[in-house]
C-alpha cells in the first residue's frame, strides 16, 4: 500500500459540511484507507480575493489506487460535490489536491508530485504539519522546520 498525502479545500455552501463529507468520503472509498485527517483550518483567499474565506484539510490515506488513477478519482470527487472551474483561484465547493504519494516523483500535464507549490501554502502546510510534522518538503525541511520558520497569520484552526 502507497500513502498518499491530499489536501481539502472549499468556500462555498458551507464549506466546514463540505470538507467534512469529502473526508468521508475519501475515508469510504475502495481502495482507500484514511490514515489521519487534520482539524479544519479557516483561510483567506489566494489570486483571487473577491470570494468568501476557505476551509481547509488535509488526510493521510493508505492506497493500493495508482497516483494518476487516483488523481483522476480526485476530479471526479469534486466533479460530484458540483465543482464547476469557470477561472482559476475561483469559488469552489470542493478542492481536492494529491500533494504526494509515497515519494512518488512525476512531472505530468494531469499530476505533478510532490505537488509543487504545497510549501508556498499555509493552508496545506499547517494542517499537514498537525499530521505528518516529520514530513519532508522537496526544499529539504519538514513540514515542522518551514512552519517554524513562516509566519501564517491569516490562518487558524476551527476544530475537526
């Protein structure tokens, strides 16, 4: 079994419902075996401002789903929640990011992993820190080093 490391977000149609149902879910699928999941943190937006704040998390899971398989089963979760991508950094009932899976390195046009923006990130790398503070980013620090290390101000945890 890989692990796999997925981030949660969403901001619209009460978003705590909606990262709490998707963690459900993931935690529900074949193939799939939640490991951990953090606290939910509230976010304020990122490229686009005009929109409500986000809810965020991030699970460990343990799979047998190969990365792209995986990743493909991600859109299509978040194609079930209603996401609709009219511009990027848009509203969105549900985000969903594979940000690794067990090391993996792929640079593809449907996956990149290690995701390559996870460590510019409050909202991944706070939660992930609460999960997997030993994890190592592609930078060469944990999880807990960059935290420690940054300053996130605008983000704090609301709870499970």
């Amino acid at each position: 079994m890989a692990t796999a490391l997925i981030a949660l977000g969403s901001n619209l149609q009460q978003p705590e419902k909606q990262v709490s149902k998707a963690i459900e879910v993931l935690a529900n699928t074949p193939g799939l075996r939640l490991i951990r999941a953090s606290s939910l943190y509230a976010t304020a937006p990122v490229g686009y401002d005009n929109q409500p704040d986000f809810i965020n998390a991030v699970v460990q899971m343990a799979t047998d789903i190969p990365a792209p398989q995986l990743m493909q089963l991600l859109l299509n979760i978040e194609q079930t929640f209603g996401r609709e991508r009219p511009f990027p950094n848009a509203p969105r009932i549900l985000d969903l990011d594979l940000l690794d899976y067990d090391g993996m390195q792929l640079d593809t046009e449907l996956l990149k992993l290690p995701h390559p923006r996870m460590h510019e990130r409050g909202f991944v790398i706070l939660p992930l820190a609460e999960i997997v503070p030993d994890f190592m980013l592609p930078q060469g620090k944990t999880v807990v080093e960059w935290v420690t290390e940054s300053q996130h101000p605008d983000i704090r945890k609301i709870g499970m």
